[in-house]
C-alpha cells in the first residue's frame, strides 16, 4: 500500500469494541482521504437528519495520502461528523503532529461510533488499540489533559483532545491537537464530549511507503523550493504569521469593524497586526510537521493585568477579539485566544459572539442584569472575563455558549448574527471584497475563509490579481479554489502552500506517492466531487439557502477603499450555481451528480 | 340582564352537539365582553401551545355589551382564536351587521371546539340553532356563499363566512361577515376552514336591554354630538374613507415605499389616495350599523383591464397593494382588493407579501421559474394576478398563501419581510413616527396598527398633537391607546369613535349600559388586564419577542421629513416595560398579574 497504509479502526464507544478493518481503496482512489474520504465514509453511514449530539452521530478522524510523507507540509488530518453548530456537515483540518504519527501508528482514519457512559479515552501504540477510564481526564483543560496524557502513556505520545467546553457542549468548541492545533470550527469537541471521548493518544513506529520514491523525492524538492521563493509562503507567512494579514486588509478597506456595524477600516489596526506582535510578545515562531512556513507563534504577555503566555493568536482570531470587538489592546486579545486553546473553543465564533453582544447590549436589546455588567464595543476586560466565563460554563457565558445566532436570536435580532449558516464569518468583509462574499455563502460548512480562499488572488495576487470591488469572472474563480482546496483538505497537506505552489505541484505529489497516472485535471476533478458529496449531505439534512446577513447585502461601507459598497452577492450567485451545473436553488442536477460517479 | 343577553353557545362540530349555557358574569365584568371576554374564555380552554390549524384550537365569536345597543357605531364583534399566521392569541374584530344579529337572537357569543369532517354552517333562528351540511357552499366566494344562503335562509340573515383561502388554510384568510366586513388579520379564516366550518347564519328579533334607559341615551346623544361636531369622525373620514390618511401620512413622510425599501415618501401618493378614488370610482358612502361616520366606500371601476366593483379600499389596503408595491394605477389597487374581499383575505398582509417577492425577486433571491415571470415593483397587472393566483391556490399563489416571513425564510431573507412576530405592518413608517413603531413591536398579535392607535396624536394631532420624531413621552401615551384599545374592542363598539370620543365618553355609555357605578380609571383598568392576559398567552405560547424589522432600525429614510431617521425602538421599549410593571424582558411580573386580578 503507498500513501494510504490501509487500515480503518472502527470504535464502538458504548459496546467497547475495536475492529480493524481494510481501508475502502475505492473510495479512497475516488474522495482521496482527509476530508473528502471522512465525508463519504460518513455520508454512506450516517443519516443527514442524524441529531449532531446525539450516539447516532459518528466522529471521524481522517488522514491523507500525503500525512506523514515528505510532502510539502503534510501534516494535516481531518475531523469529520454532523456539526453541532450548523447542521451541515462538519469537517475541521488540523495541523501539527498527530496526524503524521497515527499514520505511523498503521491508521488512515478512526470510526468512532455511539457514546460512551463514562469518560474514555483512546489509546494507541501501534498495534495495541484500547479504550481506557478517562475519570481523571474529565473537566481538565487542553493543557492539563494534555500533559497527563504524556505522563501516563509516555512523552513520545501525541494528543488530541478536547478542553472543558467540549464537555459542556459548547457549540463551537473544538479539537485540540499538540496543544495548541486545533480542529476548531463546527462545534466537533461537542460531539466529542457527547461521547464522553476526552482524548486520542497515539504514537507509532512504522512510516507511509509511497509508490515512486524517486519520482516523490523530485515531486516535492520542486514544490518546496518553488514555497520556499514565494513572497507569501516564503517570507511573509514566515516573518509575521497569519496576522501578517491584519494592516493589508485594512488597507483594502475590508478589516470589519464593532460586529461589522462600522465599516471596514479599524484606525488602530496597527496596534493589534502581526508586526506588533512580532515587537511586544513573541518568543519564537514555531512550525508543524514538515512544513518549512512554521507560521505559529510562540507568544507571551509578559506583565500587566493580561500576563499569560501560549500561541497565537492566528489573524482571524486578532481580528475577532480586536477589530470586531472595537478592542485595540493586543494583550487582552493574546490572552482571550489562549484561553481559548485551554478550553478548547473556536476564537473565531466566540470573539465574534461577543461582538455581537456588544452591539446587542449597546442598542438595549440585551438586558444589563443578564450579563452582569454594561458590556459595550472595546472593552478588553470584557472580552477576557467574557472568554473565560464561556470556558467555565458560567452565567452569560452559558448563552455566548450557544454561538452568535441563536444569542441574536434569543434577543430578537437574528440578523445581527453575523453568519452564515449559523457559523461567524471571519475577518474579510464581503462589501470590499466581492469574491469573499460568495465563498462565504456557499461555503459547506457555514461561513468560514478556508473554503475557497479567494482573498488570495484578490488581495494578495495569489496566484494573479484581480480586482476585489467587481463580481465579473469571481464565480468561475470560487470554484476553482473550493475544488482544489478539498483536494488539498484530503491529501493531508496545508493549504498554506497555496502560497507557492498550484495544481501542478500538488498533483504531482499525489501521483508520485500513490502511483497514478491520472491527469491534473481527474485529480482536480476528485475535489469538485467532494464538493458535490457535501453539498448533498446538506440538502438532505435540510440545511438553509445559501445567502449573507442582510447588513452585507444592504448597509454600505461608510469609508475606506470600498466606500459606499454592499456585497453583489446575487449578482454572482446564479453564475455560480450555473458553472457548478447545479439548479438555479444550488441542487445538484442528477446529470451532475452521474458524471461525477456519486453513489447517493 | 343589561347590556349582556346572557347566553353562550358551545358547538361541538365533531360531536355535532349544540349547548346553550349561562355567560360567565363575572368573566364579563372583569373582561367586558368581545376581545376581552373572548380571550378570557380561550386562555381559560385552551393549551397556548396548541397547534392552530388542528381541532384543539376552539374558534370563539364574541359581542360586547355595547353590540347592537344605541351607543356611537356600536356594530362590532370579535373572533378570537390562536392565529395561524402568527402563533399569537388571534382576536379580529370586525363590524357591520352581524354582531348586533347575534345579540338579538339572543346570545353573547359563540365557542366552536373540535371539527367536522365534512363541511357545514351554523344555522341560528332566535332559539333555534342546529348544524347543517354545507358541501354546496365549500368552494364558495364570499359573495357567493352569501348569496346562496340568504337563498337558503332568508334575506334577513346575516352571514358570516370564509371564501376559498379559508378552506385552503391561507395563512391571511379573514373571516368576512355582511360581505365586506372582516375579521381580517392573523388568519382567523384558516381556523374555521381547518373545522369545516363554512359559514354562520344568523337571524334575531330579540333585543338588548340597558340598565337606565334614561341616562343611557344621555350618553350616547352626548357621544353621537361630540363624534360629529370633530373634524376627523365627522368629517375627513365621512368625505374620503380611511383612505384619506395616503396624502396626510406621505406628507408626514411616512408612507413605506417598495417594500419599506425605498423610503417612506410616495411620489404619486396623489393618484391612489381617497380623494381620488372619490373623484374616479366612488359610487357611494355606506355605514355599519348604528354609526354616523359611514366610513365605507362602494366602488366601481367601470372599464378597462381591471373593470370591476365592491367595497373598498380601505387605507391599509390601498397602500399595501400601492406604495408598498410601488404601484400607482387605482384600478388595479381596487380590483386586487376586490378580490381579496372575494376570496376571504387580508390585502394588508397579501399587499405585503406582494411586495416582499417583488424586492426578493429583483435581488434574484427568487427564482423567475417559481413565479412564472419576471416580478418586478410598479406592475399593476402583477398585483392583480398574483393576489388571483392566491385567491385559486395556484403556481406562486401556494407560496404566497403563507405570508411574507415566511416567504422571504424560504429564500433566504427572513429580515425581509416587513413583519413583526411574523405578522405585516401596515401603512406608517415608524422611522418618521416613532411611537407607532413601539406599537408595532408590543402589538400582541403582531404588526398591525389598530392595537394603540398613536398615530392619531403624533399625525392627525387627536386628541392633541405630539412630535412624530421624538420618542420621549412615547411609551406613556401608547400605553394608554392600548389599553383605551382593548377595552373598545371589548365593548362592542368601534375604534374610529376615538377620533372624537375620550375615555369619559365611552366609559359613560358603559356604565349605563350595564349600571355600573365605577369610576372611568376602574373601566379603564379593564382594557389593562385584558393586554396583560393577552401578554401572559403570549408568552406560554413561546411568541418571540418585541423586536422590530432590520430594516426600520438601521436603514435611515433617504428623504422626506424624518430623512436620515431610523426607528430608536430601544429608547422607548423599557420605559414602557417599567410603566406596565413588566420586567425588563418583557414578562408582566407576579406582582403586576395579581394586582390586575388575573387567574392564571
């Protein structure tokens, strides 16, 4: 076997049973692995209308064909389940070093079906696969659990678990990696924690064999070098991390300010970008499994009322916390994002739920007596009292818990939930930059940048520039990048290196680990059918029509470079659906769904 | 018995039983009679979580004690039910002659429970009342069904009946006595086709007996004088009907234009309002029983493509299908609200929901296929068909048939539905009249605007003037028009006696009426307890909160005299919670339920 090793643990959580069994290989040659063969293992077994915290809900742990290979940054697995917070199908990617070493350990993936009655957690070394009394585990934070975890089986054990708020059932809590990598959107900790499953620990000795060696070694020294000159991946990445990101999109007049209420430029951005971060609190930068971007961060706030030290934060989490919350104190943010890696959450929704508080506390529609005090736009002790009461599952924290939309809802103002498909968009704003805003509409798993991102080429002039302000060529454009990111998502590399390297590379990769002979565009064409396959779990399971908040269709952008713009999303919608061959309510035809081989 | 008949009669259409029994006399002095009395009866009987569309909704018809006695326009009755549309306690009120009929045949009121299978109608002759077959009548328009049972019955009965979108449970079907006088809003008419029940016919020779005969025609002499001598009762609405207000609300600058989209100023206002429908097609005035206002308006559009003739259009109406849908052309404003008469609907909530599909269709969130042509704003013959199709249960018109919310929720754009808890807001911007804005967020059966009728002081200045643009002093003041409100619709007698009659008067009428010795504030208290159980309902019913539209408190009126305005509901929303001693969510507080004497 080369690039898959070709074995399925599947876990029965409530009967305690652990089978073996042969990796589906046509399947796997059809939705690659990651995230593309969790979402067809699950689709073929799971029902869409499935109740995501319920035992019928099944938990997938997905490697790729690349994880664990010298490949370019190819250390990424997949979670997969029904996400608590979308009821779409969730899928979450993450990085570090536990995908690599279950690979290692002889394992493409992990089936983990119906619920534990006490805690457990999985233990694998190699061949020995037990279920083990997690009661000691239970109610500990990443890093408590984590460590334990070490102590117990040994250093050399890699962990993944969730923090407290996945007990709980918070639904943007995630699945914490290494510490600090996380499986972070969709609320999967929260099936996790429904199944009483604290925690992965796995360490293995053998290796993934690829088919070539010769023709892999050529494959991917091409693609590293060709990462390594890139401007973005090469040095950018590098220098400052993903918060590069926070002063060039300000600039673009597309940073969303106070939960998008004023505009798209934060005049303190400065303050709370990846260059400040750089001067005041980081450590070091620090890398995952074979990438040679290492764009985490080492950080540490070293006195004041916010002392604390951790990683990050990633951009989307500064501008949570920062720009979204009107908050321009990088420390109190450094410190809300580590405390979200303690407990387990997704900074992006919690920071921008708390944003959305904000605006609610401020126009009156949320009581004072409900959160305690008077919680107004850009204040940092509120968002790190605020993170921290949603990580103890206290008070207003237990309704921050339940995500922005169904706080606005609770308070009458749905709409001011700025998500879609019950999940926050992140730190792009859809006025000044049209093609984002398609993306997040007809993003699979709810609003999200990882999808299809666009922001490449129409910020960074990745892999070419086009304008950000017109909707003419961005539906073609989205597809492209939402096909080749699900091929990407499935063969275990980072999307990352999308700053360096395109189709040709990474098919390339794929043909020489596995030995195949297909042409850029079949393997191309596996992500357009992942693409399909997901966007029919979510038909099935009654997920709602793609659109945005109406304040992105209506409020225009009061300054910057988009001046008076609102996303044109309908201007681009039906092109979209019409280049996807899919009806004009974005149903996949039957004609489509036949050429792409999907077995409904 | 004074004032009251005192009897109530309780129909079991599944058992096809008829019981006579004594009204409730203390219920009837604490809750008055009509809306009051009604809702008491129904919170006393019913599950608030019932599903209104299934047997266990009863369907009660209740007159007040003023009904069919001398007092000013004292022609009205009330349907009360859990509204369909809405999830709210539904009570319609409606005039004409049917109420007065009632009482002389000698009963209060009438409870429907459970449903029959096949179609009938209530037959009531003085004493003799009895069930009988209405499969010729199924399938019926208002007027059709009318006819044929004034056939049937005799020329003397008064009917009160449902069309076709009754029977096909339209989410705005009305339920339509003496042809063109409905209980229009929240769906009552889907209620009474969901029980099979096609139709009431009712003759009486009895009367209604007031406690001192003498000092009672004091009263209503004294009221009679003050309704006419006032510029409002005894002019402007005999001259022009209600549709007078399109010219004096567009002035005022607010007149919601396509959909509230496009402002609140109408630039040919002129062409749909009531004097030109006096000038173009008014054959004559018509009054209900015993009023001096005569406020109805026969028409007749005498050629061209939309000849036809009926009743109306009231305001609501006429802006609805007008401004609302940005359509200028009369006759096809008339000959849609002919229709809707016709076919048992409400124009106010069709016309809105018109509008939604036609702001949904222009941003291409609706396909063209499901309409069946391109729906834009400004297309007379669109209203027309649309409001047929409806009327049929045909093509589009099965969708429209649900009301806006849900409407734009299917398309993906809940926000735009210009309703609250799911029910349209009429005619009155409340971005340029900010109490009527308040209103529309606390009415208990959602948006509408006779529930606390504010805009008569800050628009027409009765009974005295106040800023539309202010909100200080607005909470206050609705306060007093709600309760005022309920106590007139649970008297018996109509709203539009306010524009010339205070609390003094109407408080006179009623003592006398049922010889009672209590001050106008005890009276008064009455109309408070009456909102309070309506509130309580509410609440066990799970009804959302007091909110607003998007629309209304963000987007600012672009011209006009509120230009730049949007609705501060939240300024004034807890100030009117504290002044109802509610809590500052909105709930009546246990000490508040008990000093009002409700029995929960």
């Amino acid at each position: 076997m080369n690039g898959w090793v070709g074995t399925i643990l599947r876990v029965d959580l409530a009967a305690k049973t652990i089978k073996k069994e042969p990796l589906n290989l046509k399947d796997a040659r059809d939705y690659v692995g990651g995230r593309g063969l969790g979402t067809k293992y699950f689709c073929d077994e799971v029902d869409p209308k499935v109740e995501p915290l319920s035992p019928e809900n099944k938990l997938i742990f997905m490697s790729g064909p690349l994880t664990g290979t010298g490949a370019a940054s190819a250390g990424r697995y997949e979670v997969v389940a029904k996400a608590p917070l979308t009821g779409t199908i969730g899928a979450a990617n993450s990085g570090g070093y536990f995908g690599p070493e279950l690979k290692y350990a002889g394992y493409d993936g992990i089936i983990f079906e119906n619920s534990s009655d006490s805690p457990v957690y999985l233990y694998i070394n190699d061949d020995i696969v037990e279920i083990r009394d997690a009661n000691n585990l239970w109610g500990k934070t990443v890093n408590e659990a984590t460590d334990m975890l070490n102590g117990e089986c040994g250093e050399s054990f890699k962990v993944s678990c969730i923090g407290p708020t996945g007990e709980n059932g918070c639904l943007f809590s995630g699945i914490i990696n290494d510490k600090h990598r996380a499986a972070g959107r969709g609320g999967l900790g929260a099936v996790m924690g429904s199944k009483k499953l604290k925690a992965l620990a796995v360490r293995g000795t053998g290796s993934v064999n690829v088919a070539r060696p010769e023709k892999f070694m050529d494959a991917i020294v091409d693609a590293r070098a060709k990462l390594k000159a890139h401007p973005v991946g090469g040095a950018g990445l590098p220098a400052y991390g993903s918060n590069v990101l926070v002063n060039i999109i300000n600039e673009s007049g597309g940073l969303p300010v106070s939960n998008w209420r004023d505009g798209a430029y934060f005049p303190d951005a400065a303050a709370i970008g990846g260059e400040s971060l750089a001067e005041k609190y980081l450590v070091k930068n620090k890398g995952c499994f074979g990438c040679s971007i290492s764009c985490a961060r080492v950080t540490r706030v070293p006195d004041g009322p916010f002392k604390s030290s951790g990683e990050g934060p990633e951009y989307e989490a500064a501008w949570a916390y920062g720009a979204d919350c009107g908050v321009s104190d990088l420390a109190a943010i450094c410190k809300a994002n580590f405390l979200c890696n303690e407990y387990g959450m997704d900074p992006i929704t919690l920071g921008s739920t708390i944003a959305c508080a904000m605006e609610l506390s401020e126009m009156g529609a949320i009581p004072e007596s409900d959160i305690g005090f008077k919680l107004k736009f850009g204040d940092p002790q509120a968002i790190v009292d605020l993170t921290e009461a949603v990580g103890k599952n206290e008070g207003f924290g237990k309704i921050l818990a339940l995500g922005s939309y169904r706080l606005a809802e609770k308070y009458g103002h749905p709409e001011l939930s700025m998500s879609v498909k019950k999940q926050e968009m992140p730190a792009y704003d859809a006025r000044a930059i049209q093609g984002i805003g398609l993306e997040y509409a007809t993003s699979n798993r709810g609003g999200c940048h990882v999808r299809g991102y666009v922001i490449s080429p129409e910020v960074l002039g990745v892999p070419f520039k086009v304008d950000p302000l017109v909707t003419e060529g961005k539906a073609g454009l989205l597809k492209l990048f939402q096909d080749l990111t699900a091929l990407i998502d499935s063969l275990g590399i980072c999307l990352f290196t999308t700053f360096g390297l395109g189709l040709p590379e990474i098919a390339s990769q794929y043909r020489e680990a596995i030995g195949s002979n297909e042409s850029d565009e079949e393997i191309l064409l596996k992500g357009e059918r992942i693409w399909n396959l997901e966007k029919h779990f979510n038909i099935a399971a009654g997920v709602e029509k793609d659109t945005l908040p109406p304040r992105l269709l209506r409020e225009k952008l009061p300054e910057g470079a988009a001046e008076g713009r609102v996303s044109e999303l309908y201007e681009m919608l039906s092109e979209y659906y019409e280049l996807r061959g899919w009806d004009n309510e974005g149903v996949p035809t039957p004609d489509k769904v036949e050429a792409l081989g999907i077995k409904l």
